[in-house]
C-alpha cells in the first residue's frame, strides 16, 4: 500500500512529461517548411502594410535631426506594398533582394573551401583521431569538444561524430546513449561556439547587418564580432558537457545490456586511423600553420599590408573584412594537402568535384534564402521594424527593463522560438528584424544581441523534435536501445538544455557586463544612439 502513491506520482509525472513533448511536436508539425513560411511572410507583410498605411500609422523618430535616414517631419511611416508604387518596387527587387542578400555570398564562398577538406576527409580523420586518441579519463570532454569543432562542416559533427561516440563508449563498457548525448550536446547543443570562425558566422553576422542598418544604414557587422565569446564558450560547453554526460547522465541510464540493442553489436569497432592518414593530418598539419604564418605577416606587424590603410589598426581592417576569403584559404589549402598525401585528391578535378557537390547540397538552403531575402526587403521597406523597435524599446523602458538582465530574458525566449523553428538562419531572419532595432535603441550594440541570441538558438537544440538531425539521432539511439523514444531522448538531453541555458547565460552576463570584455574583435557592447 505504501508503494502505491510513489508509483502513481511517477506515472503521472511521466504523463505531464509526455503530454509536454507531445505539445511541442504537434506545435512543431503545424508550422509549414520554413520555405513556405518565409513566402506566406511575405504576402503577410504586403498585406499588413496595406492596412497599416490606410490607417498612416506612425510613430516619433527617436533618431536626432539630420540623421541619415530620418525625414524632414521626424516621423517614421508605415510604408504600404499594396499600392502601384509598392507592386512596381517589388518586381522590379525580386532579383537583387535576393543575390544582395548578404549571407548568401559570404555563406557559399566560406562553404567552397570547408567542402575541399571534408571531402579530401580531412575533417572525418581528424575527429576521429582526436576522439580515438584521447585518454580514457578525457575521453567524454574530447567528444564534446570535438563535437563543438566539428560545426565547422555543416553536418559532419552529426553523420560521423555521434555515431562514432556511442561506439567509443561502447567499446570502454559505458553506456553508448550517454556517448551519443555527448556528441549531441557538443554538435548541437554547443552549435554557436567554437575555436575556429565557421559558415554560421557570416550567416548571422550578414542578417544581423542588414537589421542593424534599418536603424543606421552605415553600421557594420563582420563574421569575427562574436569570436572571442564564442571561443571561449567552446571550453565551457566542453566542461559543462562532460560534467552532465558523467554525473547526471550516465548514472541515470546505468550499466548497458546489449540485450536492449536491436542487432548485433557485439563487434562494434570504431575505425582507427591508418597510418596514411596520420600521415596526412600531419602534412595538412603543416600547411595550415603555413597559412598561418602567411596570413600572420599581413596582420601582425604594424606595417602589415591587411592593416586598416588609416588607422594602422586591426579593427575595421581589410583582414576582417576579408575574413571569409580566409576562411575558404584555411581550409582549403590544408584540405587538398590531406587529399593529396592519402589519395582522395589527385587532380584539380577532384577538387572541383568537391566544391560541386558541397554547391548541391545547398540547394535547400539556396531556394531559403530567395524567400528570406524578399521577407527581410519588404520588412525594411514597410518601416515595420522601426516602428516596432521604436515601440518596443519604449514600453521596456516605460517598464524599466532597460538593463543587463533584460539578456536572460532574450535569451529564454530565443530558445523557446527555436523548439518550433530549428533552423538558425530562418529563426534569425524573423526575429533579427525586430529584436535587433529594438535593443539597439534601448542601447545595446549589434554585436552583443547576436552573441546572446547564438546562446538561446544553440541550447533548445537538443530538446526540439523539429531539429533537422533529430531523425538521424534517434535512428543511432535505436541501433543500442530498440524501444528509445523520442521522450526518452529528449529526457536524456534535457539536462545538457539546462545546464547550457543557466551557465552559458550567466557567463555571457559575467563576460559582458562585469568583466567589460567584447565579445569579438572590434565589437562594442553598448550602442551610443546619438552618435
């Protein structure tokens, strides 16, 4: 009799937990493909501005006179697209909204070099000789930290790493769903950090640009401005990982019984790296601290030829704002060195192939971003984020949430978006518009809304059914444990979704506002509206 309300509490907890995931996977199927919902956007939009200007809805502009961009009466307008002026701007943009969209090129070009090296295999050997190599004690940070750098190449951390992890795990006689959640926290739930710029950077930092521009059309946002931040979030995800995998995690799956595996893994071996290929790491090795040294005599001296041509200075400087055309050089060169050494890259041809099939692979993304670049013109055109921001800002500080904590709560609801809408760039797109205007009036600069907004895109990752990798992982759960389900995997991964979501979010607070430390190379914190 005693047993019986323990049992029936932890029933009907599981049935709240139940019902929870279930809410958020049917919330999830009712949203369209993001393409789709970039295009209903858009009729949206013009019809909304249609409204909004027969009504001439308006608001003070807060920019002082003379400022660019104001007009003469000092009144933002509703701009309205359902009219033969807007119609005729509209057909006439289709084309050069879309090839103008600024991380279009960025993302395509950085994507050509980081192509050579994950198709030489280059990348793939160089995971698994990390993961594979590191000592027994270190092996669960390796995997999170290597699952963090393998977001460098797009889904490389997803369809290598985490497969490998959970035979790595099986193979020390640990549990290998806690191998799996710590590939998964460090691939995905640690998406934004990492050592090395990689593609998102330019994504982010291209939307991030053209939202701050709404409100001042000369501001700048460079792929570097959340590098230092992002970097040294890498070895906190990576400890933070390692310490939920080994004390929360693992100790709740207990001891693994193979009966529970839907084949046979038994001989379940992860590959070693072969000698050739250690050979080869070792040679791209070389050339990459080549292109280092190359690119270091351009920057580091003061007479460096990549230094702003007035200033003398790093900041602003031809470097930074080239930073993609490194990125492709970086990895690159290193990458048809591999390829050469172990075979996978004989000719140019090969290296050609490579870039052609990392091209088509983009198409998804291609056919996204004509949508998303006709949503972010009609948005800016329609003064609709002004006025919002305007609106926004004013009833923050008509509540007195203008301070450093109002992050958190950015932050919190970044993520919550991201459970319905997984794809950084499309969340981005949507939001960026809005929040970024906003809190840059409320004095916040670009940079520092982006970096908080990586943290809460990154950290739901792990929870949402709607995550484009979700299947993938379940598939590689069900390979151990025949019965997983997907509360069983979220429940897993939600104590990564906490700890990332309370620790990344207090270190940015610490790192930005106790500290004073920027978040990139030239980025600002604050942003002095008046200037």
């Amino acid at each position: 009799m005693q047993t019986s309300p323990s049992l029936s509490t932890k029933k009907q907890k599981k049935n709240l937990f139940t019902r929870f995931l279930d809410s958020v996977e049917w919330l999830g199927n009712l949203l369209p493909h993001p393409i789709t919902l970039f295009a209903i956007f858009c009729v949206a939009i013009v019809v909304a501005s249609g409204i909004a200007g027969y009504f001439e809805l308006s608001v003070v502009d807060p920019r002082p006179e003379g400022a660019s961009g104001r007009a003469a009466d000092g009144m933002i307008h509703v701009v309205s697209l359902m009219s033969a002026e807007g119609l005729q701007r509209i057909v006439q943009s289709v084309v050069t909204n879309f090839t103008g969209f600024a991380p279009l090129g960025t993302v395509l070009v950085a994507m050509l070099g980081v192509a050579v090296a994950e198709h030489s295999g280059l990348l793939s050997a160089g995971m698994r000789k990390m993961v594979m190599g590191a000592s027994p004690r270190l092996v669960t940070f390796t995997i999170v930290f290597a699952g963090i750098i393998s977001n460098t190449a797009s889904e490389l951390g997803y369809v290598v790493l985490i497969p490998l992890a959970a035979m790595i795990f099986h193979s020390l006689g640990r549990h290998p769903l806690a191998g799996l959640a710590a590939a998964f926290a460090g691939v995905s739930g640690g998406y934004s950090a990492n050592l090395l710029l990689g593609t998102v950077d330019p994504l982010l930092s291209g939307i991030t640009e053209t939202a701050a521009q709404m409100l001042d059309p000369n501001y700048l946002v460079g792929p570097e401005v959340n590098w230092y931040f992002m970097a040294f979030s890498t070895f906190f995800v990576s400890a933070a990982g390692t310490f939920v995998t080994e004390k929360i995690v693992e100790p709740k799956l207990g001891q693994y019984n193979t009966d529970e595996a839907s084949e046979d893994v038994s001989q379940d071996k992860a590959t070693a790296v072969t000698p050739l290929e250690t050979r080869g790491l070792k040679m791209a090795g070389l050339a990459a601290l080549a292109v280092s040294a190359v690119l270091a005599i351009t920057i580091v001296p003061e007479w460096g030829i990549l230094r702003h041509p007035e200033t003398g200075a790093v900041a602003g400087s031809p470097f930074l704002r080239g930073i993609v055309a490194f990125i492709f050089v970086f990895f690159a060169i290193p990458g048809y060195v591999y390829g050469r050494v172990v075979g996978t890259m004989r000719t140019d041809r090969d290296v050609i192939d490579a870039m052609s099939k990392s091209m088509s692979s983009m198409g998804m993304y291609i056919v996204l971003v004509f949508f998303a670049a006709q949503f972010v013109a009609f948005f800016g055109w329609t003064n609709f984020g002004q006025i919002i921001a305007v609106g926004g800002a004013s009833f923050l500080e008509a509540m007195g949430i203008t301070g450093p904590a109002l992050f958190f709560g950015f932050i919190i609801m970044c993520g919550i978006i991201n459970l319905s809408l997984g794809s950084a760039s499309a969340q981005w797109a949507i939001t960026a518009p809005v929040f970024v205007p906003m809190l840059m009036l409320v004095g916040y600069a670009p940079e520092t809304i982006q970096a908080a907004y990586r943290i809460g895109d990154s950290v739901t990752n792990l929870i949402t059914p709607m995550m484009s990798y979700f299947g993938l992982i379940m598939a590689v759960g069900s390979r151990y444990v025949k019965r997983l389900g997907i509360g069983t995997l979220i429940a897993t991964m939600l104590p990564y979704t906490i700890c990332f979501l309370v620790g990344w979010s207090l270190l940015f607070y610490v790192w930005v506002f106790i500290f004073n430390i920027p978040v990139g190379p030239g980025a600002a914190t604050y942003y002095n509206f008046g200037s």
